[in-house]
C-alpha cells in the first residue's frame, strides 16, 4: 500500500502537533520535572552563547579587524 503525497504530509503534520506533548511526558515519567528541564537547556543554550561570544571577541581582537567570514 503506498500512501499519496497528501497522506504523507498529513501524517508529518499530526506528528508535528502531537510531539510537544509526548516530550513532556516522556521527561515526566523519566522522573525530570518539566521547569528543570527547562533550566538545564537554557542554562546550557546560555554558556554556548557566551562562548561563541567570547570566541568571536578574541578572534577580532587578535586579527584586528570584524570577521571577514
């Protein structure tokens, strides 16, 4: 049985919306509440951008100029 391209995005788009859910209850049942979850990724999106941050300061002071990149 071979599904039609309508088929195919439907199911992409249900999955879609079906998929914040299921994460948070995956995490629950996991045993890691959902606000510390939270944290811990914003705690990490944060010193990754810090150190990209810090990479790009010290790549323009030592070239001396913006990136050329």
């Amino acid at each position: 049985m071979s599904l039609t391209m309508q088929q195919k995005a439907d199911i992409a788009t249900e999955a879609a919306k079906a998929s914040p859910p299921v994460a948070v209850a995956g995490a629950t049942i996991a045993g890691m509440p959902i606000n510390d979850l939270v944290l811990w990724v914003t705690l990490i999106y944060l010193v990754l951008q810090i150190g990209f941050l810090l990479y790009r300061w010290g790549k323009m002071y030592f070239r001396g100029g913006p990136d050329t990149e």
